[in-house]
C-alpha cells in the first residue's frame, strides 16, 4: 500500500464499485459519538459503505457522559487496571450481545477491552483503533507501558484491527500490534466548476482548544474572511467582523456549509495521526493551507495531500485550477465504498 518512496498507493483502492450484498447483520460501537464530530464522521463514513454494498448495520452509543469522566478525569488511573479493563468489556459486550448481531466493529482502543468476551460468543470482531489514549491525554510512561500491555493482550483476540491512519499503524507495529490501515474515505461534494466560482474565503473546520489557534485566527482576520468551527474553549474568544461561526448537528451538514470556503485552514499541535479534516477540504476541493506539528503532517504527505504555506494563500487563489486539480484525483481514489474494501471484504 506504500511505495518506495513512502508514499500512499492509492489506486488500490478505486477498483470498481463494489458488489457484496449481505444479509449480515454488522453492528457498529463507540463509547463516544456526539462529542467528537471527526469520530462521528469515520463511524458515518463506514456505516455508508456498509450500506452502499448490502449489509444490515446498526450503531449503538455508549454513555458519553460517563466515557468523557472517566476519561479526563479518572483514566490514568483506572484504565491502568486489568480490573476496569475487564469490567468496561463485560458491560460494552453485554449491550452488543443483546442486539444478536453476526459481526461487530468496536471503535477506539478501551473497546479492545469487549473483544474477548465477544469472541467466546462466536461474533467475529473488528477493532477499528482511531488513536491512543495515553499519548494524547499524556499519561506518565510507567501508566502508557501498562496501558499498551493491556491493550495488545485484548485486541489480540480480534479477528481483525484496523485504523484509519497509516502513521498510526506503523506506532501500533511498534507495539507489536498488526493492524490494517482503512482510511476515513470521502464523498464529493461539488464539482470544480462550483469550486471554481466561490470567493475568498477560508474555513477553520476543528477546534479552537488553543492558544496558538486563536492567536492565528485572529491575526489571519484582519486580512481574510474566515468561516469558523464554533467549537472550543478559545471560540468565545473571537468577536471579529471577518469570522462568521457556525455550528451544526452533523458532519453532512457541515459540508453543505463549509462547501462554500474556498481554502481550507488547519492549525494543529497535538500528537494526531490523523485529522478528518484533511478529507472534509479534500472533498470540497479546498486546498489547504497551515501550520503546526505532529503525526498528521507525515499522514498528509501519505495521501497526497499538500499543507502549503499560510503565505501563500494569496497565491492558491490567484492559480485556483491548479491547486484543486490534484485534489480532484485523491477524491476519486478515497470515495466510498472502495476506500473501505479491505474491511468489506473481510466481513463476508
């Protein structure tokens, strides 16, 4: 799937419609959904493909409330325990099991936690890890080494992992943990006639959860218009005539919105290994412009996706067609449902 270069070979993945109508009943978990709008958007995203190609899903969500507390406020210290671990998979597989279903997809690591007793039932499992919890909510290395120890004894037991990064399964090899890269995928959204036409307008899609955002934000509107995510503690922040905010209920919705920037902006400094954002402007022909580190960067370069210079925004505008032209060639090689063969395929 990579090249010699390092690069992504995506013309694995645009192989035809595929055709593998299903009666399998396949359901889908996450303990998080409504809070996370890039989560929400890889669940959707998967669960289309699903559908497009003939199988019965559904999703159960778990209690988000208590998964946020127990996450920010208690996880270091809880999700370090074989204890917990094998009360959270008692108590997620127990809710699956109740819906009868043939197959399931468990998204996020602590899900790992369900796949053994999930297997003793018979359901075949897929453990879909879209990061890892100790490095970004930054636990000590003694409570991370314990942590991953549990996670690979518990995942190991699935009949498949997967993850939507490529960066992050080369971290998951690290941990001697052998996952297949599915990624995000996208749906056209607009043509590069209509991509053409729209005016100079940038789109902050993620969160403003840091200062170095909102610095950036408000420094960049004093020159251009700016459509902005109203998510985050700095979003209050910006009173500025150039911004206008928007907030949505879902990611579908988002996209008839934000369809209308013309250049996506992305600003990010956490440790991801990759941001849905990078597929919304991918399919809304946005080239992007930003700034910042992390794993993300190298999982762009992967796809083929360019993270030009924030000077240079002047400049994509003025050369449009020639930065939306390669973008128009990653929709086509990430849409779904052939994005998602590699898990289609297994689930027959």
């Amino acid at each position: 799937m990579l090249n010699s270069n390092n690069v992504m070979d995506i013309s694995e993945f645009s192989t035809g419609t595929l055709k593998i109508m299903r009666d399998n009943k396949v359901l889908l978990f996450t303990p998080v959904y409504y809070s996370s709008p890039g989560t929400q958007a890889r669940i959707n995203f998967i669960k289309r493909s699903l559908n497009i190609v003939g199988y019965n899903t559904s999703l159960i969500v778990g209690n988000e409330g208590i998964s946020k507390k127990l996450y920010a406020m208690f996880g270091e210290v809880l999700l370090t325990r074989k204890s917990i671990w094998d009360l959270v998979g008692r108590m997620i597989a127990e809710k699956i099991l109740s819906n009868k279903p043939e197959s399931v997809i468990l998204f996020t690591d602590i899900c790992a936690s369900a796949v053994p007793y999930l297997s003793r039932r018979g359901v075949k499992v897929v453990l879909s890890i879209e990061d890892l919890t100790p490095e970004y909510r930054e636990y000590s290395v003694e409570n991370s080494r314990i942590f991953f120890k549990l996670l690979k004894e518990y995942a190991m037991e699935a009949d498949l992992i997967i993850t939507p990064s490529f960066t992050l399964e080369r971290r998951l090899r690290d941990l001697d943990i052998k996952a297949y890269v599915v990624p995000i995928g996208l749906e056209p959204v607009l043509g590069v006639e209509e991509a053409s036409s729209r005016e100079l307008l940038l789109l902050h899609a993620g969160q403003v959860n840091d200062r170095r955002k909102l610095a950036m934000i408000l420094s960049l509107a004093e020159k251009y218009q700016i459509l902005l995510h109203d998510v985050g503690a700095f979003s209050k922040r910006i009173h500025h005539p150039n911004v206008r905010k928007y907030r949505v209920t879902s990611p579908e919705d988002a996209l008839r919105l934000c369809k209308r920037a013309s250049i996506g902006l992305v600003i990010e400094h956490r440790r991801a290994y990759t941001l849905t954002r990078l597929y919304y402007h991918v399919a809304m022909l946005q080239p992007i412009v930003g700034c910042g580190i992390g794993p993300w960067l190298d999982e762009a370069k992967i796809l083929g996706i360019e993270i030009n210079s924030i000077e240079l925004i002047e400049n994509i505008y003025e050369d449009y067609d020639d930065f939306v032209a390669p973008l128009v060639k990653i929709v086509e090689k990430l849409k779904l449902p052939d994005v998602h063969k590699l898990l289609l395929n297994f689930l027959r």
